[in-house]
C-alpha cells in the first residue's frame, strides 16, 4: 500500500530533518535538501490520495510503494549509524544518501507524469443540490457516534428475551436462554440492549458480561465475569482457573444474576464454566449468543424442546430502511429526492441483515454525489443474491475500498490485535503516531490527528464504541469479527502484517499469539529489507528468563509491546540499540536503572510495569528528559522523577514520586501536561506540591500515598482539573473545601481511606459541576449534605462505607441523578437510595438503584444517630 509507506516515509523526513534535533545539529551542509525531498514527498501524498490509483494502475500503486520502502529503510539505516556514531564520514554519508532519494523520487515523478497522460479527462464532480444534501454527512456522524450499537426494529424480538429473562412465572429455576442467528443479525446488540435495560438490571442483583469467542481462553472469561462483581486484584491474577471458578460461583451464590455469555462457537467453551453457575431456584438467568444451532441446542435449559432458544430473524422492509436512514442521516425517514431511490434499492440488496445495512450506509453518508450513490448500487446489485452472508462480506469490502488513504492503513492496523479485542483507544493512538500512520495536520497533535481518524471510522459502522468514560469521551472500541477478518484478510494481502508465528521479516507489523518468543537466530529470516516496524506480543501466561532482539530485521523496529509477557531481568537484550523505537511496553522486574535507555532518542511512549507488586522497578533518574517522550506510564512505585528541563512535549505522566529528598518538584518543568499520577513516599516539605496550579492544560490528577505519614493538599489546583483521584491520603474532610472549588470538575473518586473523620459538611462554594462522586472504603458517618452541594450530580457510588449512616435525603432534589450505585455496605443504605428513587418518580425521573453485597445491621442507638443528624444539617462550613 504506497500510501501507507509515503505517509510514514514522509514523517521520517519531517521529524528527523525538519523538527528541532539536538542529535542531527549541523548534520546537513544544506538543509534544504529536506525541504525539497519533504515538499517533493507531500505532492506524492496527495497524488495518492486524490487519484484512486489503487484501482487505476496496480502496478504504479506496486512500484511507489516499494521505492518507498527501500528509501524508508536507507534512510533510518544511516541515521542509526549517525546516532550510534560521532563519525564525520557518518554525517556526510547522511547527506549523500538524502541526495539519493531525492533522485529516485524525481524518478518516480517522472513516472507519474507518464501516468497521468493516459487518464481520461475527469468531468467536473456535481455539488450537493441542496443544504439539505450536505448535511447529511454531520448528521449521520452526529448519530453514530451518540447512538453507538442502537437497537433498531425487532420490538417482537427484544420482548420476547425481555419475557424470558424477567418473568418468573416462566420459571424460578436458572435457566439458559441462546439467542441464535448469523454473523451480522443483531445477536450481540440484542444482547446488550437488554443487558442495559435499568428495569432488567433492577430486577437481578448481579449482572455480568463477557466475550467467549472463536478460541476460548477459560481463565479469562472466568476473570471478565468476576470482574463485573468484585474488583479484580493481583491476588486474584495469580490464581488458576479452579481456583477463580469456585470464587465466581461463590460470590453468585444466593444472589439473582443475569450472566451474558456473547458469542459461544463450540459446546466446549460451555462445559468449561457452565459449573459456575448455581441454580439458587430464584429466576436466575444466563443469555448466550451462538452463530450454530447445534450449540444452542446444547445450552438450552429445555434442550431438544428448544423452549428457551430464540433465532433471530432479518430485518423487515420497514424494519431495514429505518435503520439505514437514521445511520445516513440521523433521521427515521431518509427523503432526499435525488438520494432516496438509490437508497431503497441498495437497503433492499442489503436482504434485511442489519450489519451489511448500517455498513453500507455509514459508507453512502460519506458520498455527497447522487452519481457516487449510483455507482454503490451498481456494485452491490452484482452480488451474490442467494447467501446473505456472502452479500455481507462482499459489502464490508467495498466500503473499505472506499476509504480514503489515509484512513486505510489505521483501519488495517487493527488486524494486528486478537479477534474480540477491547480496544483502549489511548494506546490505539499512540501506536498510531508510533507507527508513522497518522498524517500532519495544522494546530492539532497527533493525538487529536488520531480521535479525529477514530471518529470518522465509528461513523462509517466499521468500528464499534465498546466503552464511553463517564465524560463521553469513548474509552475503548473494537470490531466485528467479520469486519476484523477484513483488516486481517486485507493486511495479509498488502504484505504488511504476519499473524502467524511473528517469523517473518518481509512484512511490517509482526502479531504474535502464541505462549512462546517466536524470534530466534533460525526463524528471523531474510533481513534484507528491513521491513518490520512494529512487533506485538498477545501470548498470556509467558514468563521468560531472556529473550534477544539483536536480529538485523529487528533494528529499524518503531513498535514494541511486551506488555503481556512476564519478563524476569530489567529488558531484553539489544533492547537500548533499538534507536529508531517509538514505542515500548514491558512487564518486567529487577533493575532497569543501568540499561541505557537513553539511547532510545526517539521514543514517544515509555510503558514499564513489575509483574510482581512487591518489586520496586529502579529505571534511569533522567529518563523523563528523552526528547521526544510525549507519554510515561510506569509502576507507582518506581523512581520517577521530573525532568531535569522543560519537556514541552510530555502530555500524559503516572507515576512521578514526590519524596522529601533532594528532588525538585517544579511541575514548571512539564507545562503541557493533560495526565498526570503522583505517588508520595515520604513526608512532604512545605509548598511541595504548589507548583500544580501552573499546570493549566491539566484535566486528569491522581494521588496515592505510599509510606507518607502526613499528606496535605495544596492550595490550589489547575483550575482546568476535569478528573481527580485521591488514595490513601487521609485527608480531613475539611480540606474539601479545596476541591469543591475547582469549577470545571466533573468526576471525583475518594478511595481508600482517602478522607478520613466520621462528619462531612461540605461547604456552600461547591460542587458545581460535578457529575460522577465515587467513595470507596471510608469511615465517614454523616454526611450532611443537600441538593445545592451537587447540583448536576448524575452517578453516585458508595463501596465499603460500612458506617455511613445514611444518604442525604435532599438529594431527592437532584433532577440530574440517574444512578446510585451500593455495593459492600449496610442495608440501611439501600433504604434511603430507594426512598431518594421513589420521590424523583414523582418527578418523571427513573433513577437506577444498584446493590451488590449489601449486609442487614440492626440500627444501633437510634435516638442518638437522630439527633446528631439534627445538630448538624444546618453546618455548611
């Protein structure tokens, strides 16, 4: 794919020769060399871009894309040698070899001229007709990205799971229902619009969801399971897979839940956790989904009498261009008089099965000409019209040949990771501008570049929105298995991705999922064209003692993720001449502090974590100060400290340690910081911490107290603060006042004992603009607040709070509250969340109330609790 090579080829040139280098200072005799060969790169992009040549001429697309390679890798080959040296002959060499591409390039130009001589001559393209025609576009981007896996039509279908599931005359014994149907036919969205349901989730007590997929990994369901129930801790990694089934089944013991299993391909994945599941003969249930008859017929409760399967049916006529009008438009009823008969033929092609229809349409939403709309008709009234499935696939690959170039080779990255996979779209962005794939833009970072390409793939239905932060913001996404089969398909095609046994280096991104290192000195392979730039490891449970990556093939490597593979001595060897790395993910132990990572001049994202909680990770005192780090992620517990100057690029930073030790704390140093964690290990001397309220860009904070004995905060935050963290730090309720005064903060978590005192007044001043308040392990017993404290509260959450006395009963005057979540605490509680409920009814508001290990307790002095809360719901100090 030429695009992707040019993009990438084009951000070496720009990075190393056209950014502030302290490493290339006066490498070049004449800079403009890489003006040229950087204007000269930019003009071939566009051309790219613009032209279609993917269809046009193959064999041009074939020849710039392997120029581009072969230049790619001359380049960053010599610039290793120039890092890696002091020699003026380097230097000079540098020169030469930009001298060289500049005349292949010219070469190809050349060629390209050629090329465009035999084009026919292109008509004018036809603007939109109406305003109406050019909204259409927002609209339906506007509706994607709100609406997300909606579920459209099939009333019949969702009352029918939702009688199942819900009523208890059907039966109170748990029962297995299997939701069957097609790749495509709407299972799991069915699945998760009644598992989302606040009437469903209101009548069971636990509810619980997990992904089994094509080759199950038991522990790892069992582990998603009781991660929907309890919090999941390093103890509980560390167990075996007996061990985590029989902590499941206990903690479903006794308790009404409602378990998902999505997506169950053989009868084994069943056998394996169906133990789990107790019959507590009180209308429990367990929903799956299957692609095949004969595995529903296995978990039905009912068995051959197939009383509790359901097979899904496609979509009725009505039932479809609904669904494709509000995916292209944002409307029920698409009319737009050039548009709509174009549009009812193709939905009507689409044979009612929902994925193809809102594929189709998220492509259509894109094409503003009635020409380019008839063109898709075309296409699609030549498939197969027997075999819906065959209709679906053909449709899923046209609406990525239909991608523009840029967004190709991102949407192709995806088939790098496991089928099923829960996308954090953080690191999704960080690999992107690691891997060069995202292109420049004017007044935006990369990471606004990257949500930017994200948003326009969820809008187009070839990404889904899998988790949304309390803020909106979406947390992670993932694919549909017969769209991820396309990135996978597609990726193998072009030659840029192995997802065998990672022993190829003729392309450029290496998967690994296997339990075992797959480079060794035998399998590494033909190194000639230094191809391979990113290398991912998804292998669970590896330990390794040692692992080398001094392999020629290796070493213009940008990507590489071994974050799932438990590392036994600081990093693998050859690690630190990696120079061209951009991104590093480790698990490890032991001390990193005399490697010399240093050397990796170009990294972007540091991630190291220690797979065992107990070891302290010792890395480099100055590692922060790389100069192009833009993220640092590592174990709370290892030395981290600030840099020693400014770092303008740093945006995101966990975890700084803040210890009373000659370190400065000038949070001056990092002035862009959007993210940041910082660990306390010591006592703090005065004014410490000061320094945060010039961290202006600042929305994300988080403290931890390690072995401080005193913590306090400081006077005054970033006022920008959206998020804030607090743990273990102790601190009286007073200090409140603090926090209720940052004006833009929207969600608050207090865990462990991060207060401490048994009454909380809140003052008058805050908290505004507040929407999410989480309190986890306290010994706060009244809290004597009102309505005007939390005025646009919509989540409240208490856990652990076992002397919490009561909920503030005005509370019922938050017309914004939507959820009180319970969970390890006193069944009084749950009394005053109920009465809180039963008042917003009055007011047209459902508010969700959710319980998990909720204990009963005899009121203990009653009359004295009383008139405690009476002496104090007037002090608002």
């Amino acid at each position: 794919m030429a695009f992707v090579v040019v993009t990438s080829l084009l951000g070496v040139v720009d990075q190393h020769f056209l950014q502030p280098n302290q490493f290339l200072t006066n490498i070049l005799d004449d800079s403009q060399i890489a003006v040229s060969l950087s204007n000269k790169l930019r003009s071939l992009q566009a051309f790219l871009e613009e032209s279609e040549i993917q269809t046009a001429d193959e064999a041009l697309d074939a020849k710039i894309r392997d120029v581009a390679v072969e230049l790619e890798a001359k380049i960053e080959s010599k610039l290793k040698e120039v890092y890696s040296s002091s020699s003026n002959g380097d230097r000079r060499g540098l020169h030469n070899t930009l001298q060289s591409v500049m005349k292949e390039i010219e070469s190809l130009e050349s060629r390209i001229e050629i090329h465009k001589q035999t084009l026919p001559v292109k008509e004018p393209s036809t603007p939109p007709s109406t305003e109406a025609e050019i909204s259409v576009i927002s609209a339906s981007t506007h509706y994607n990205l709100a609406a997300g896996n909606e579920m459209i039509g099939c009333k019949d279908q969702l009352e029918r799971i939702s009688e199942l599931l819900v009523d208890k005359q059907l039966s109170e014994n748990r029962e297995v229902i299997a939701v069957t149907g097609m790749g495509g036919i709407g299972k799991t969205t069915l699945a998760r619009t009644v598992y989302e349901d606040p009437e469903i989730k209101n009548f069971f007590d636990i509810s619980a969801w997990t992904v089994v997929s094509h080759q199950h990994n038991k522990k790892e369901i069992l582990l998603r399971l009781l991660g929907c129930i309890v919090p999941l801790t390093s103890e509980i990694y560390k167990k075996d897979d007996g061990e985590i089934a029989d902590q499941l089944r206990k903690s479903l013991m006794g308790q009404r839940y409602l378990i998902v299993l999505d997506d169950i391909w053989n009868t084994k994945a069943w056998d394996d956790i169906q133990g789990c599941f107790p019959d507590n003969m009180n209308a429990s249930r367990i929903l799956t989904t299957t692609r095949h008859d004969e595995v529903a017929k296995y978990v039905d409760s009912s068995g051959a009498l197939g009383k509790y399967t359901h097979q899904m049916r496609f979509l009725k006529s009505d039932e479809s261009w609904e669904l494709f009008s509000l995916k292209v438009s944002g409307k029920k009823d698409f009319d737009l008089p050039e548009f709509t008969p174009i549009g009812k033929i193709i939905v009507e092609e689409c044979q009612g099965l929902p994925l193809t229809i809102v594929v189709i349409a998220g492509l259509l939403a894109k094409l503003k000409e009635s020409k380019q709309w008839k063109d898709v008709s075309d296409n699609v009234r030549s498939l197969d019209k027997v075999d819906p499935s065959k209709t679906c696939s053909k449709v899923l690959s046209l609406s990525y040949s239909y991608l523009p170039g840029h967004l190709k080779a991102c949407y192709l990255y995806f088939g790098v990771f496991p089928e099923d996979s829960d996308i954090l779209v953080g690191k999704l962005a960080k690999l992107w501008a690691a891997e060069g794939l995202l292109m420049s833009e004017k007044n935006m970072s990369l990471e606004e570049v990257s949500v930017f390409y994200l948003f326009d793939l969820i809008s187009r239905s070839l990404v889904q929105v899998n988790m949304r932060s309390f803020d909106g913001n979406i947390k992670s996404c993932k694919l549909h298995d017969l769209l991820h089969e396309i990135c996978v398909r597609e990726a193998l095609k072009e030659n840029l991705m192995d997802a065998h046994n990672g022993s190829k280096s003729s392309c450029r991104w290496i998967t690994c999922r296997k339990n075992q290192w797959p480079i060794t000195q035998a399998t590494h392979g033909n190194h000639v064209l230094d191809r391979i730039r990113s290398f991912m490891h998804f292998g669970k449970d590896l330990y390794l003692a040692k692992c080398r990556l001094e392999f020629p093939c290796l070493k213009l490597l940008r990507v590489l993720d071994l974050s799932l593979i438990k590392y036994w001595h600081g990093v693998p060897s050859g690690l630190e001449d990696l120079v061209h790395l951009r991104y590093l993910g480790l698990t490890t132990i032991g001390s990193l502090y005399n490697f010399q990572l240093l050397k990796l001049k170009n990294l972007q994202t540091l991630v190291v974590h220690s797979w065992r909680e107990e070891d302290r990770l010792q890395l480099p005192i100055n590692i922060l100060d790389l100069p192009l780090l833009r993220h640092a992620h590592l174990s709370k517990r290892a030395a981290l400290y600030l840099p020693n100057m400014v770092q303008e690029r740093l945006q995101s930073l966990y975890w700084v340690k803040v210890a009373n030790v000659n370190h400065e704390t000038n949070f001056k140093r990092v002035p862009k910081l959007k993210e940041l964690g910082i660990y306390i290990d010591d006592k703090l001397p005065h004014g410490a911490l000061d320094s945060l309220v010039h961290l202006d860009r600042l929305e994300k904070l988080k403290f931890e107290v390690g072995r401080a004995e005193r913590f306090s905060l400081p006077a005054a935050l970033s006022p920008n603060l959206k998020t804030l963290s607090l743990r273990y730090t102790y601190l009286p309720w007073k200090q409140m006042d603090i926090i209720g005064k940052l004006p833009r903060l929207e969600v608050l978590k207090l865990k462990d004992f991060a207060f401490c005192g048994s009454k909380w007044n809140p003052s008058e001043e805050g908290f505004k603009n507040l929407k999410l308040f989480l309190i986890a392990r306290s010994d706060l017993k009244h809290w004597n607040a009102t309505s005007e404290h939390f005025p646009v509260l919509k989540r409240l959450v208490l856990k652990n709070c076992w002397d919490l006395v009561s909920i503030p009963n005005d509370f019922a005057g938050i017309y914004t509250l939507e959820s009180i979540e319970l969970e390890s605490c006193y069944s009084s509680l749950v009394k005053f969340a109920e009465e809180i409920k039963e008042q917003l009814q009055d007011f047209g508001i459902d508010l969700l109330v959710r319980k998990l290990g909720i204990k009963e307790k005899m009121p203990e002095e009653e009359s004295e609790t009383e008139e405690e809360d009476s002496e104090g719901s007037d002090d608002v100090n």
